[in-house]
C-alpha cells in the first residue's frame, strides 16, 4: 500500500481524485441513486488505485461507509457542503474504514 509522504501530496492527490470523480456528475444534478452510484463507483476505482488495492477488497467497505456516511458529513456547516467536499469525504471514509491511516490528509 503507497501513502502519500507529505502532506502537500496528500492534499495533491486529494485534488486530482476529485476532480476525476467529479467529471462523473453534472454540477446541476441533485444527490439521486444513479449519481450517488456513479460517485461511489469513481471513489471506488480511485481508492484500489491510490492505495495499490484490490478493487473487491474495497468495494465491500461500501455498506459500512454508506451507513455512517449521513450521520458524519450531515455534521458540517452548509456551506462547506458541495460536490467537491462530498467526493473527498467518501474518499477518506472509504479509506478510515478499510484501516487506512488517512491522518496525512488531515
């Protein structure tokens, strides 16, 4: 598993991660299923890829993230609220759930 080494290519590869995932959704679309599973599908790939990781192996985090996902990212202000926070938040859940230490992108 490669972890970035430094925070700058922490935050670098959390850049380049959203903004391959956010190409998947039209910035007018509201939060429905298909573009919720488009999301989960692009931080899926980005999370096997970035981490060297079987992309089954994190596919089956999917549950736990999904089911903690409402109660976390409810908590911050509106105004942080957009796609671009959304996509970054799935991708660091998904990583905190499959034992990822993700303290380099805090």
């Amino acid at each position: 598993m490669k972890l970035p080494n430094s925070r700058r290519n922490a935050i670098r590869e959390l850049d380049r991660v959203v903004s391959k995932v956010i190409k998947t959704v039209d910035a007018a679309d509201t939060v429905d299923k298909q573009t919720f599973e488009r999301l989960l599908d692009g931080v899926i790939v980005q999370v096997a890829k970035n981490r060297r990781m079987d992309i089954n192996q994190v596919a089956i985090a999917t549950e736990q993230v999904v089911d903690e996902m409402p109660e976390e990212y409810d908590r911050l202000a509106d105004e942080m609220k957009s796609w671009e926070t959304y996509i970054a938040f799935l991708y660091l859940k998904y990583q905190k759930v499959l034992g990822v230490d993700t303290s380099m992108f805090e």
